[in-house]
C-alpha cells in the first residue's frame, strides 16, 4: 500500500479538481460524482496515514483542510443550484 500512496491521492485530488469544473459546467449533480469518488480516494489515504500518525503528521493536517474546502464547496454550490 505505501507504494502506491502517492498514485492514490493523485487520482483522488484530480477527479476532484474534475468534479468541480463539470459541476460549474453541466450542474452539480454531474459533478459531484467524480467529487465524492476523488473524496473517497483522499479519505483511505488519510485514515492509511492516521494510523502512521507520526510518520505523516504533517501530511494529515494539510489533507484534513483540503477535504473540508472541497466539502465547503461542494455545499455551496448544491445550495446555488435550487
């Protein structure tokens, strides 16, 4: 698994970089799949590297604020599209 650590949160950060450009585009609903797939990609990497807290304190810290913006924006355009 730590060999691919870095494969996973790649993939993970991309589809939702996707996510948030097809929801801006094509509506939210679109969007937040590829969103919510690249979010649950993070969150494995994340509970991988809670485990190994020590190892990857600072890693963790910076993944926990990239999940909540993604969430925060997430919320704010499901809350634009009524």
């Amino acid at each position: 698994m730590r060999k691919y650590l870095r494969e996973i949160e790649v993939a993970g950060l991309l589809l939702i970089a996707i996510g948030i450009v097809i929801s801006c585009i094509w509506g939210y609903w679109y969007g937040a799949w590829p969103c919510g797939t690249g979010l649950l990609l993070l969150q494995t990497i994340v509970l991988y590297k809670a485990f190994h807290w020590t190892e990857y304190e600072r890693e963790n810290k910076q993944y926990i604020v990239i999940i909540l913006i993604c969430i925060f924006i997430l919320i704010l355009q499901m809350l634009n599209a009524k």
